[in-house]
C-alpha cells in the first residue's frame, strides 16, 4: 500500500479527500493528515510516504513553500496541489518546483482519482526502476570483485539463498512466490535468490520461500540459506556462505540446509548428564530472559518430553521449579545489596509482572520481597 499524506485548512474539504475517493482501490492508505504546511513538513520529516495531496493556500506555510521543502527531504514523494483559481499563478510556480499535478477547485473527484492514478502509475514506474537498480547492483556485488565507488552502499537487510536444481522454469518459480526476490541464474544447476525484508523475520521468510520452491519445482530442488547481512556491499558474504552451505547436500537428507541444520547434525555426542549440564549453563546465564523449557530443550537437542523427564532425574526437580529457585536466589541477592524497587528487581529476574513476581518470592521464601529486605536493614 502507498502512503498518502494529505494536507488542507479546510476540515471539510480535508475530511472529503480523505473519504470520497476509494484510496485502497487505487493501493494507497491515507496514513496521515495536517491542517497546515508545518504539520505536514514535521510528518514526512519523521516517515516516509509515497504521495502528498496539498492545497496551496494555507496559513503559515503555503502548499508552494511545502513542496520547497519536500524538496530538501531524503525520500522525496509525489505532490499533487490543489488550486483556486486565483492561485493559478502559485500553481504554475509549483510545477516549476517538481509537483506532478494540480487540481483547480472547485474539486472534480473524478478528475482528482484520474490524477491520483496517474501519480501511482509514476510510482508504481519508480519501483519498477529502483528494483532493477538494485538487481543490477546485487549481481555486480555478487560476480566482481570491485564495487563502483561512486555506488552509495544501501542500508537495508539482506539473505542470499543458493537453489541446486535442473528445474528450467526455477526463475520464474521463484518470481511468482515473491516479486520483491532478487533472482539470478548462475549455472545450469544453480540459480542464486536475494531476499530482503524486516529483520527480525528475514530468516523466517528466507525458510518460508525455499520451502515453497521446493514444493513448487517439478525437479528436485536443495535450497541453503546464507548468514543475514546488513548492507548491499555485504550480499557477496551471503552468497559465499549459502554456496559453502550447499556442498552439504551429499551428507544431509534435508532439502533446506541452514548453519544449524549443520550445527545440528555434526556436533559432538554428549552424555545425558553433560547435555542436563548445558541446560543449567544457559538457565544461569539467561534467566532474566522469557525462556521456557521448550526452548532449552531445543538447543541441547533433546524433545521436550525426554529432556523434562531427564531434567527431574538429575536436578530431582521440574525445569520451572529449577528456573523459579534460580530467579528468586538471585533476587534475594538483589534485596540484600541494592536498593531497588520491587518491580525493577522482578524485572531483573525475568519477571514482567511484579505481583506475579512478589506471590512466587513469598511461596519460596515465606516472606514477602519487602520483608525479606527488612531483614538485612
């Protein structure tokens, strides 16, 4: 959806704008409106849109002195100026300084939606250039050995994924499942997928997209995800990681091969009572952390069912008892040194909630935080 920004002193007109035309239809979302051109300038300042609609005359700063500043902004949207008719001038000056359009009032919606939606074709063209700008980079980043110092380096998460298969339509496969994929063929066997996203779920939508090319292809196809990298110059280190990830394919049944697939397989066998002592490290180093037992389980390898029952074996008691006597030791520590309040103490030892917090202190310790305190006084 494209962020439409609107601004007018006119609340009437204002409210129109924002409700007669059918903004979703065209794939915009008016994300945001101001009764002036300060308000609007102090709004694009702090995030991006894509088009701004502004009345010329308003108090203060004009629709003309906004789009000056427009100007002077690192993501410069698309303007469309609305203009009485003794404004003509103002609108002409406009054009002049890089707006797309104007429309005079009294407003002809039918005419203002047929601007709108010549200024999302423009947009939508704008994409379209900037993505195969950035293709072009990736590739060049990826297969020389030199960037062009005149290149600015992007900032903006990236994942390089390397595709094995003889599957001849994989291209276009992996097109369909995301328009946004960077797609590259590099050998008859081998085609090389960029993705970029929010970064906190880039790996999880990199293991979504090889998921679906596998199911997709016709032909066989092993996927590897590359490490996560933050910057376009960056992308060749991804790469190289997902091809040193693939040469696994002839030791792993798995069809999608990532670092912890590997780390997975290939770690060392542990005894039961070295794997119980993992398990305590990390409870003692991540306490003050949201974790929970399936988690544990997870990264010492072990089904939650086997590690629960192995855990009470060697500690003789529950995973949450052992995580809940660590917790409340350590907060006794706090009560005794330090002169915290009782919700920045709960805080400390992984609790959000410093009732729930005070009612688990008092079962083990038969005294409340603040009592406990009291005693050390």
């Amino acid at each position: 959806m494209y962020k439409v920004l609107i601004a007018d002193d006119e609340p009437l007109i204002l409210k129109n704008l924002t409700q007669i035309i059918d903004w979703p239809a065209l794939k915009c979302s008016v994300a945001g409106t101001a009764q002036n051109g300060q308000e609007a300038i102090a709004i694009l300042e702090k995030e991006r849109f894509d088009l701004v609609l502004t009345d010329i005359s308003m108090p203060g700063m004009t629709g003309i002195e906004l789009l000056k500043q427009i100007q002077k902004i690192p993501y410069k949207p698309i303007t469309l100026l609305i203009s009485g008719y003794d404004d003509f001038e103002y609108a002409r000056e406009g054009l002049k300084n890089n707006a797309f359009d104007y429309i005079l009032k009294p407003i002809d919606y039918n005419e203002l939606q047929a601007c709108v939606e010549r200024a999302i074709a423009e947009l939508e063209q704008q994409k379209r250039n900037e993505y195969e700008y950035e293709k072009f980079l990736i590739y060049e980043s990826i297969t020389t050995e030199k960037i062009d110092v005149e290149v600015t380096n992007k900032e903006q998460p990236y994942l390089a994924m390397a595709v094995k298969s003889y599957e001849k339509n994989l291209e276009s496969i992996v097109q369909e499942i995301h328009e946004k994929n960077f797609v590259y063929r590099m050998s008859d066997e081998e085609v090389m997928v960029v993705v970029t996203g929010p970064d906190e779920s880039l790996k999880t939508s990199a293991l979504e997209i090889a998921q679906q090319i596998i199911n997709k292809a016709a032909q066989k196809c092993v996927v590897s995800i590359g490490e996560h990298v933050n910057c376009l110059f960056d992308v060749k280190r991804s790469v190289l990681h997902a091809r040193e990830l693939l040469k696994f394919d002839a030791f792993t049944k798995s069809t999608i091969i990532t670092d912890e697939l590997i780390k997975q397989e290939y770690k060392p066998k542990q005894t039961a009572a070295e794997l119980i002592e993992d398990a305590i490290a990390y409870i003692k180093s991540h306490f003050e952390q949201d974790i929970g037992i399936d988690q544990v389980a997870e990264r010492v390898g072990l089904s939650v069912s086997y590690f629960s029952n192995l855990f009470k074996q060697r500690t003789g008691v529950t995973f949450l008892e052992y995580l809940t006597n660590v917790r409340v030791d350590y907060a006794c520590l706090l009560l005794e040194n330090l002169e915290l309040r009782t919700y920045e103490i709960a805080e400390k030892v992984g609790y959000t909630d410093q009732r729930y917090f005070s009612q688990v202190f008092k079962k083990k310790m038969k005294k409340t935080p603040s009592e406990y305190r009291k005693m050390f006084k």
